[in-house]
C-alpha cells in the first residue's frame, strides 16, 4: 500500500475514510528568512517538513496520520534586514495557525501536532494554543524540534546554539537541505548584556529576555559555528528528534 500521508495529495473522498481510521494530523510550520551565506531561506521549514513528512512514515504501519501543507512564513521582522525574509505579523500568524486547526477539527481530526522549525514563532503559536483552548473539539500540540533533543544537541554541537549554527547546519544538510559548503561562516554573535542576554539556546542561567534586530548581533546573519556542521552530527541530532516525536505520536494515539 502506497503511503499516502499527505493531505494535499488526497481527494476529500480519501481524507473522509482516513480520517475513520486515525484522528491524527501533523501540521509543519517554519519561516521564509535569511540563514546567512550558506543556507537558502527557506531552512527553517525545509526541516520542519522534512521530520513531520519522516515521522509519518516512520509511523505508517501503525498509524495512518495525515501531514498537511507547510505553513512556510513566520514571525520574523528580527531578519528583516537581511533580503529575502518574508514574515508575518504575529496577530497573522496565531490566526492561520488557528484557522488551520479549526479547519482539521471540524472534519473529524481529533489530534493535532504542530511541528514547528523557528522560534520565532513562539509567541504566535501560544496565542493560537490559549484562543483555542475550550473552543475547539481537538487537542492541539505543539513541539520545537529542538527540544526534542536538547541533550543530544548538547552534546555534539560547538555552541552557541542559536542560529544557522552547527547545530542547525548539520541538521539542514543532513535532511537534504541545499548547503554552499564554502559560503560558510563562523560568527559567535554579540552579546546584547553580558552574563544575562546571551543569543545561545543553551547558555547556563541566568537568563533574561529583551527584543531586537538580528543586525545587532551578527554581520553575516549566523550565530554560531556553521563551519563545524558535518552530516553525522545532524544525523545523531535528527535520529533523536524523530524517535521522541514518533514516540510522542505513539503515545497520543492511545488517548
């Protein structure tokens, strides 16, 4: 049997019968911005797609979960400098966020995982997590494919952690993404107060948060160590991820 996991290949028909059959579907949400020279700006849901797209397969004897459309723009203004991001307004981004729940529910899905590929994107996906609290008949999830493996991350990676780094270097080229091996750059960024805003994902306590531009802290648009990327490590970092989402899947298709 062909493994059909996508929704936009489906005729309503299709849908209408999977959906009898599992009440789960997974929906990829990144950003369109820059990644400095070595990246295309599409990273952040090139990779979001790519572990919601595994993940399904990886599940598919199982559970015929259903992956719809990458939401491909996020919050991004933070980038806006550098050319070719393309963001939303956070109030866009929580309400299509919304609406594509709402749409999913109201066919019958009863599960919904946000995989989502940027950060930035935090705040909108909270907003979006609190409206539809009590006003929609599904659960919603959402996961930072990050967190699903932190420790591994922590283990392999040269920090900072933060961005077009090593660790999202490696994980990008090791899904497939387009990498310019020789566009990359080593830049650690600018601390915005030292000791307490620091721009690495996994710099020890304390920490304290404030907004600003990506220009603030980085010339290139990376911050990190993009020229220590391998595709083992992303390999390491991705096996992680998708086992713990699997997992994750597994576990909400026995409620």
């Amino acid at each position: 049997m062909e493994k059909q996991f996508l929704l936009a290949n489906m005729t309503w028909q299709e849908v209408e019968e999977r959906i009898k059959e599992c009440d789960i579907a997974l929906i990829p949400l990144g950003s369109t911005e820059q990644h400095g020279p070595a990246l295309p700006v599409s990273t952040d849901h090139y990779i979001a797609t790519q572990f919601a797209h595994r993940s399904a397969e990886m599940v598919w004897d199982k559970h015929k979960v259903v992956v719809t459309p990458t939401i491909a723009f996020g919050f991004s203004p933070h980038h806006m400098e550098f050319k070719g991001t393309i963001t939303l307004s956070e109030l866009t981004l929580s309400s299509m966020i919304a609406d594509v729940c709402y749409s999913l529910s109201q066919h019958g899905f009863r599960k919904i995982i946000i995989v989502n590929g940027h950060g930035g994107n935090g705040t909108a996906i909270a907003n979006a997590l609190h409206d539809m609290q009590g006003n929609i008949d599904a659960k919603v999830y959402s996961v930072d494919w990050w967190n699903l493996a932190t420790d591994k991350i922590a283990e392999i990676v040269t920090p900072p952690v933060y961005h077009a780094c090593d660790m999202e270097t490696s994980v990008a080229w090791y899904l497939g993404q387009r990498v310019l091996e020789d566009k990359r750059v080593d830049e650690p960024g600018k601390t915005i107060v030292p000791g307490f805003v620091i721009p690495d994902m996994l710099a020890p306590p304390p920490h304290v948060s404030t907004s600003y531009s990506m220009k603030e802290i980085t010339d290139s648009g990376v911050v990190g160590y993009s020229t220590k990327a391998t595709k083992e490590k992303g390999k390491i970092i991705a096996d992680a991820v998708l086992e713990r989402l699997t997992a994750f899947i597994e576990e909400i298709a026995k409620m």
